[in-house]
C-alpha cells in the first residue's frame, strides 16, 4: 500500500529552494534537448516540404547538390521528351530545365557576405512548385536580367527588396518581384531566367531537370529509364526525398550534438539531484524509521522518495519544454553545409519532441533518486529511529 | 491456565560492538496478560528499549520465541512482520515523530491508508480519535505548531486509529514538563481500561510508572523475578 503522493509533494513543498534549483538544474538539460530536437526537426521540415511527392529531380549520378551537378542541354532535351511527364495547363510538358550557381550577398546591417541560391528557372518552373506564391511585383521575363527574390533573402539581404539591383556575374540584376514559398527552402532562393543566367555564368550545362510525373506511382519506372540509358550519366530522386537528403548531414550533426551536450548535462543534473535526495533522506531518517513502524513496507518509502525525485524531474522537464516552446517564435537563418547556401528556418515543436524532453527528465529524476531512495528503503528501523 | 497474551521464551539479543558481541538481552522469559499495562523500568542502557522493540516487531532477537495472540513474530518474514505491525502494534515515541509536513488529522490518517478504507472512512476516524484524545481543534495545526503534549496526544491517536491490540510507548513522557506527561499518562491509562489495550510502556519515571498495574525492572539485559 503506498504512502500518499500528497506526503511527497508537501515534502518537496517544504524545501522549496532546493527542489527549485534541482529542478532549475534539469530544466536547463531539458531545454537544450528540446532546442537542438526542434531545431534538427525545424531543419528537416522545411527541407522535405521543398519537395513534392509529385515531382522528380534528375541530376548528374552522385551529386549531392544541385549546385554540384550538371545535365547537358542534350540530356535535357531526352528528359523532357520521356513518357510518364504531367502535361501542363497551357499545354506544355510540365519539366523545367534550372541551373543552380552560389553567389554571395551581403546581410542588411552588415557587411557579411553569404552564400544564397540562384535558380534560373525555365517556364515550367513555378507550374512545378505550388508552395511559391507571388507576393508582390511578377516573374522575370525570359531573355532579360530581372530576378525574384525568396521572402527570406529579399527580408535579410541587402539590395533583394523588389525594385532594388544586385550586382553578380559582371551584371545588374532587378528584382522585379517578390515570392514566398512558406517553411521551405525556395523561401531562401532567388529565381531568375536560367537562359540569362547560363549566359553571365558563362554555364553552358543545366544543374538539373524538375518534373512532374503523371502519376507519382510511375516514378520507379522514370527512374529506370533515366537510370538505364546510355547517353545520360543521370540519376532520378524523389524530390521530396532529395530534400530529405540535403538536411541530413546538418540534422545529423544536430542531434547528436544535442544528444552530446544532453548527455554531459544531464550527468550534472543527476549528481545535482542525487545530492538533494541524499540530504533528503538524511534529513527525514527518524520519518523513515516512523513510516516502517507504522506498517508502511520497503517497497512504499521507495516509492515515496522516487516519487519526490520524479516530480522534481517532471517540475524542471515542464519547466525547460516551456522555455523552449518559446523559441518557435525565432527563426534561424544558417548555413546548410551540404549546400554551402543559406537556409532559413524554425525552431519545430512536435508531439514527439514534447514526450521526449518529458522523459529525459523523468529519467534524471529516475537516475538521481534511486540510490537515495533504495538506501531510505533499506534502513533498518531501529536504527532510523534511534538516529533524531 | 489460558495462553499469556503475550509470551516471550529464551529471548536473546546482542549487538557487535566492533569485533566483540555486546549482550543486550539475556534469556528473558516474560508474559504479558491480556489488558495488562507493564512499566519496563531500569538503568540507561539495560535493554528497554530493545526489549520493546523486538515485541513491537521492529527487531529482530538472535533467539527464542515471542509469541503474541498465537503468532511466533520470530518466525515472520520481513513483509509479513510489517503487515504484522500494521494490525496489531500502536507506536508511541519519546519525541512523538509526527510527520512534520502533514497536518494532525493527516498523521492520525497515515496508518489507516494501509487499511482497506475509503477516503472519507479514514477522515471521520482520524477525526473520532483527536476528538477522544480532545484536540479537536487542532486538526488542521501542523506538529510544528502544536506543543509537546499536544504533539503526543496527536501521536496516541495515530497509535489508537488502527484499533491495536498492542501499544508500544518508548519513554513517552520523557520530553514533556510535569502537566503534559500527567495529560499524556492518564490517556494512556484511559486506552487500557476503557479500550482493554495492552500497554508496554518503558520509563524511567517512577511517577509515571506508577499508572502500570506491573513494573518489571531490566537490569544489564536480565530481567528480574516477578513480583508475587
Ligand atoms: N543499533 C545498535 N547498535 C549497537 N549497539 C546498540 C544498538 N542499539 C542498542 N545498542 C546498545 O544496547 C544496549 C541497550 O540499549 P537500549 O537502547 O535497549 O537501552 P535502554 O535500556 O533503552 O537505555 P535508555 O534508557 O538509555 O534508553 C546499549 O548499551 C546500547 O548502546
Ligand atoms: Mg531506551
């Protein structure tokens, strides 16, 4: 029969200060878990929902960017005569032919420069992507120097509002617009004719072909004849989990740096609660011996300071899930390493994630309560008794 | 002659002291009849308080048998002896050891959560015995705020509020001025007649052992005879 959870939290209620700082201790564990844990998850989101389930990417075989691939305009021209291609509203096939270079740009109210994706888009371009919205101004007419730039890049870089110039590739380009493409990694980008720009860049190869299949259930079979024929050295992926694979590297290094300083943390807070349950137990021996007398078993005075020590866990893990739970609010604009370019996302909170932090903290207050509490459960009586 | 209510045969205990063990306890031979309020008497250190621990169930002798109501105690295992304990034993401690954090209604309670009783049942009992001890008023005070004779009215009610058969009382008025161990003794005279408890009180008070109807006196862990 257990003893009343009430005789715990009264007892963690009368040393308020020390249960306050052990569980300020977790909470601080707690919160760097959750913000690495959303920030890898932030990351992940805005990359998959870049692609569409519809959509397929071709590059050169082993490319691990579009920056570093490259398709011939021969190559091209196969791609967007294959079958299994999604016909457009005017008509056309739905395939763009894209160039993606790096330029570098300076962030408003610096002088930092940073690496930002152009993408010369073909007339498909923005019929494949239905996460773009213009927002303001129209598309760059083909054969000229005009740009859009993402809501991202024109927000944060210098000369990117719609109607200012940048200066790249020995050319002044306008931006004659501005698009938003929600939490993906188009938001980052600036778009302008792929013609234009394969010209000034002097490219004479496309990056990549985008296109909508028919039927996502034939991509299997575009891969295939991507794959298998002997004048394209290309590889088809699903443009979604293209995507995926570009945010792996950084939220790989994500997490386990999280997991890394959660784990390093965490021994700290363990030690921390370890402490405030051994004087807790120390404090309260002449109880302990009280309680046994009483009739409450071994098994009950176990559970009773573990019970302490868990509720001091899931008072810092609430605590440091709060604290982050704010950081949804912030977005983080940063370098993706696959891509050497920018990439602005959020702070992720999911369901998950929650649970997770709850448990990490559960499990401090697991690991730090247990020895203090087998060592009350296992006083003899007399002894505790004797000792006021 | 009937069983003793309680009976105690070659009863041995010692403790290591280092290397060396320390006899505490030497074949006592004891029995304890129903109704019966025993002072145990005797010098600092002869043995009383082990004594009234192994009866009360919270030691364990190195032999002989201590039979209460029919149950060897010696033989029961550690949960049994707890569950034991829980039935039949009513504590009484010299600095009373109320749970500081709960109020005095809640420690009267405490015991009765191990009993198959409802929340509601435990309150009016926890109730009832503060009410007979007559600390009705001070149900919500916390230990901290009640006086030492207060504190161990509060404690002979949590002892009663299972119905023991058995009190146990470790030097009870040992902390208390002259008025309150009055108060305190006459209680627990009042719980052996009027509730037929068996009362084992150890004291070093010989005012206060006057209340038992038998004084055995311990005396370098022997107990001496009994008186005819
Ligand atoms: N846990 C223990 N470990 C070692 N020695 C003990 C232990 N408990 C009691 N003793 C020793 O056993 C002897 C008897 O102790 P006990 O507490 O029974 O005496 P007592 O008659 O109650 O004395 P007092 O009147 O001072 O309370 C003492 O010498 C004591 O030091
Ligand atoms: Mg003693």
């Amino acid at each position: 029969m257990a003893i009343p959870i009430s005789y715990s939290i009264k007892s963690l209620v009368t040393r308020k200060l020390t249960t306050a700082l052990t569980a300020g201790g977790m909470a601080l564990v707690v919160f760097v878990f959750a913000a690495t844990t959303m920030l890898a998850e932030g990351l992940e989101k805005t990359l998959v929902e870049t692609g569409s389930r519809q959509n397929a990417v071709v590059t050169r075989k082993g490319a691990p960017s579009e920056v570093q691939s490259s398709v011939t305009r021969e190559q091209a021209s196969i791609i967007e005569s294959m079958p299994g291609i999604a016909a457009g509203a005017q008509g056309g096939r739905l395939a763009a032919k894209e160039i993606v270079v790096l330029i570098s740009l300076t962030k408003r109210g610096t002088d930092k420069p940073s690496n930002v994706v152009i993408r010369g888009i073909s007339s498909a371009s923005a019929a494949l992507r239905e996460q773009v919205r213009l927002t303001e101004g129209r598309m760059p007419r083909p054969g000229t120097y005009e740009i859009i730039a993402g809501s991202s890049i024109a927000r944060r870089f210098e000369g990117a509002k719609r109607g200012e110039t940048l200066a790249f590739a020995t050319r002044q380009w306008r931006v004659v617009g501005i698009f938003d493409a929600g939490a993906t990694g188009f938001s980052s980008e600036i778009w302008g004719d792929a013609d234009s720009l394969m010209q000034a860049f002097r490219r004479p190869v496309y990056s990549s072909v985008i296109l909508k299949m028919a039927d996502p259930l034939m991509f299997e079979d575009i891969k295939k004849a991507v794959e298998s024929d002997p004048r394209l050295t290309l590889e088809a992926k699903r443009e979604t989990e293209f995507y995926a694979e570009q945010s792996k590297a950084m939220s790989t290094f994500l997490r386990i740096m999280g997991t890394s300083l959660t784990v390093i943390f965490s021994l700290g807070a363990i030690i921390g609660a370890m402490i405030t349950m051994y004087s807790a137990v120390a404090n309260r021996i002449s109880e302990i011996g009280t309680l046994r007398a009483l009739g409450f078993h071994r098994s009950s005075i176990l559970t009773a300071f573990l019970a302490e020590s868990l509720i001091t866990g899931l008072i810092g893990g609430t605590a440091g899930l709060v604290l982050a739970s704010f950081l949804q609010f912030f977005t983080i604009s940063t370098l993706n390493f696959q891509t050497f370019s920018e990439l602005a996302f959020s702070f992720e909170l999911s369901f998950w994630t929650a649970l997770k932090s709850i448990s990490v903290a559960l499990i401090m207050g697991l690991a730090g309560g247990l020895l203090p509490a087998l060592k009350a459960s296992r006083m003899k009586i007399v002894d505790a008794l004797r000792s006021v | 002659m009937s069983a003793p209510f309680i009976g105690i045969r070659g009863l041995s205990k010692s403790y290591m002291r280092g290397e060396r063990a320390l006899p505490v306890l030497k074949n006592i031979n004891l029995d304890i009849a129903e109704g019966e309020f025993l002072a145990l008497m005797g010098p600092s250190g002869s043995g009383k308080s082990t004594l009234l621990n192994l009866i009360a169930g919270i030691d364990r002798a190195d032999e002989g048998s201590i039979d209460i109501e029919g149950v060897d105690i010696t033989t029961l295992g550690e949960a049994s002896l707890t569950a034991w304990r829980s039935d039949h034993v009513g504590f009484i401690f010299q600095f009373y050891n109320l749970i500081p954090v709960l109020t005095a209604l809640e420690n009267v309670e405490l015991p009765l959560v191990l009993k198959e009783m409802s929340r509601k049942e435990r309150k009016e009992r926890a109730s009832l015995l503060l009410g007979l001890v007559g600390l009705s008023e001070r149900v919500d005070h916390y230990p901290g705020q009640l006086s030492g004779g207060e504190q161990q009215r509060v404690a002979i009610a949590r002892a009663m509020v299972t119905d023991p058969s058995i009190l146990v009382a470790d030097e009870p008025t040992g902390d208390l001025d002259r008025a309150s161990a009055e108060e305190v003794l006459n209680l627990m005279r009042r719980v052996n007649e009027e509730f037929g408890k068996v009362v084992i009180m150890v004291t070093h008070d010989p005012r206060a052992a006057e209340k038992a109807h038998v004084i055995r006196h311990l005396e370098k862990g022997v107990l001496n005879a009994a008186p005819h």
